[in-house]
C-alpha cells in the first residue's frame, strides 16, 4: 500500500456501495451492501454541525502550487500514459503525474490538470474517495460543490457505519466522456467485471471551481446518475488497476 493511502482504513458501505452502485441501488445510507448485509444507521453524533453549517472545508486556499503538466485539450482515446494505480482501503485509484492528482493531504487527492485527461483522473479519484475519508465527511466538505447535493450527501454519511470488506467493492474498469468544457465535465465511469457480469455504467459530473476538479453531486445526495447495466465494455475505454 502506498504512503498516500494512510489513514485510508475505512470505507463505509452504506457511502461505497451506494456512491459506487455496485449493486444498482444509489442513495447513501439506503443500500444493501454487495454481500446483502443491511445497513447499519449510526446513532446521530450529538456534537456535530447541520449539514447545511459542515463546510469548513470551503476555507482551504485553491489549488495553488500544484504542477500537473498535461496541456492536452483534446478527449483522450486513452489514458494518461504515465498512470501508477495505488490500493486506498480497498479501491484501486489511479494517479498521474502530468495529470494529476499531484498533492495528497490525508484522504485528499487534489490537484488536477484543467484538461480532459485532468478531469478524467479527478472523477474517478472523487467518485471513489468521497467514501474512504475518515473522517467521513472530509472528502466531501473539501472537494465536492457547495450547495443542497453537497449538504444531503453530508447528513447521509453522518448517519452511516458500515463497512465494505476487501473483494466486496466494484472497481473502475472503463470510461467514456459524455461532454467536455474547461469549465464541466460529465464522465461516464464502468465498474466491475466483465468476467463476472457485474459491469455497470453511469454518469459522474465534475466542475472547475477554487483552481481545481471537484465532484458536482445532485440534489438528492447521489455522485452520479442511477447505474446501467452492461455485457460488456464495447465503446468505452478499458481503465482500470484489477
């Protein structure tokens, strides 16, 4: 495991599954985990903030000193050459030095090229982070946009506690890029295996915002649009670590 994977021991089903769709069903906190394990509901922590209060992360200064060196503005057949994929708690993310993320705080992963490729990198890396943080809400609160999605998302993973084991979660295995402006991306991601039959698609949105990629989540809470299933990968771009 790599040094940017520590303090990364945690993934809460309840987050993952959901937020991943590995089993077609997508609100947080409201999903039957890969093995049919229900949901755990954690006890409300009595000393946090409202949701709609828990954006202390918005304080953090853009992405200022960061280096990714990709300039390429047109949509990628493949990806990013120099790709490295790295185990954090029990996904397999991807990490580009031309295109980012190049600066990793705790289980913050910023800095991305404001390019397709940038943006590629920043919506698989979000998508999956956003439920590996301990605690829960940091990804969230730093790297996705401000607004109602942002704040349903948060009081979901305050209400979640539960774990998904190594083997249980989907990984990236495709994508395919829905449209591209400097300014919004929409990606659709694949995960699971095409062995196994589990491959499903579905939509993640990223917008430039404070210097860097962060994750748009919708107003019901969800990083990405309800999942579809797929026989296989034809038309999309083989992109994953397993």
């Amino acid at each position: 495991m790599s040094e940017r994977a520590t303090g990364e021991r945690r993934l809460p089903a309840g987050t993952a599954a959901a937020v991943l769709l590995v089993a077609g069903i997508a609100v947080l906190g409201l999903v039957l985990a890969l093995t049919g394990r229900p949901s755990r509901s954690a006890a409300p922590d009595a000393g946090s903030a409202p949701a709609a209060t828990a954006a202390a992360g918005d304080a953090v200064p853009p992405a200022t000193g960061c280096a990714p060196r990709d300039t390429d503005p047109s949509l990628p057949q493949e990806p990013p050459a120099d790709v490295t994929w790295s185990v954090v708690s029990t996904a397999v993310l991807p990490t580009s030095a031309a295109a980012g993320p190049t600066r990793f705080e705790g289980p913050v992963a910023r800095c991305y090229a404001r390019t397709p490729r940038g943006a590629l990198m920043a919506a698989v890396n979000l998508f999956y982070r956003v439920g590996l943080a301990a605690p829960r809400t940091t990804v969230a609160q730093r790297q996705v946009v401000a607004g109602p999605g942002r704040d349903e998302m948060i009081r979901q993973l305050r209400q979640v506690d539960e774990q998904v084991r190594p083997g249980e979660l989907a990984q990236v295995a495709g994508y395919r890029f829905v449209s591209y402006t400097p300014d919004t991306t929409v990606v659709t991601l694949v995960n699971g295996s095409a062995a196994a039959g589990s491959l499903k698609s579905l939509d993640v949105t990223v917008q430039w915002q404070d210097g860097d990629w962060k994750l748009v989540a919708r107003p019901d809470g969800w990083t990405s649009t309800p999942a579809t299933s797929l026989h296989s990968l034809v038309g999309f771009t083989p992109f994953g670590g397993v």
